[in-house]
C-alpha cells in the first residue's frame, strides 16, 4: 500500500473535506482518504489500480487541484 500527501489550497470548509473523502474514495483502489479544512492538507492510502496521478487527476477535476 502506499500513502500519498498532498495540499490542496481551495479546500476551506467541512463541505470540501466531505466532497473530497467521498469522491476520492470511491476511485477504485483508494483505502482510506483524510482531508482536514484548517491545514488544506489530504491524505491518501492506495494500491493498484489507483495511481498518484490518478488522484491528483480527480481532485482537480472535483474543484481542489493540487499545490506542488
């Protein structure tokens, strides 16, 4: 399994955290997933088929691209 941490700066209240946790864990391969408001941080535990890119593909396309 791997675990991936990332910022996403347009996260800003408990409505994101919820749209972000519940997309992103519906993306095949993704076990948990941990948004927090006040951090804008979130993280992700994953396998196959779930990539890196495939997540950070989704949260942009959900609204919360990711900050490099």
């Amino acid at each position: 399994m791997q675990t991936m941490t990332v910022k996403a700066p347009a996260i800003s209240c408990k409505h994101c955290v919820h749209t972000i946790q519940s997309e992103v864990g519906e993306l095949p391969g993704v076990k948990s997933v941990q948004a927090l408001a006040d951090t804008k941080l979130v993280t992700i535990a994953f396998d196959d088929p779930a990539t890196k890119e495939k997540i950070e593909a989704l949260l942009a396309e959900i609204g919360y691209p990711v900050e490099e």
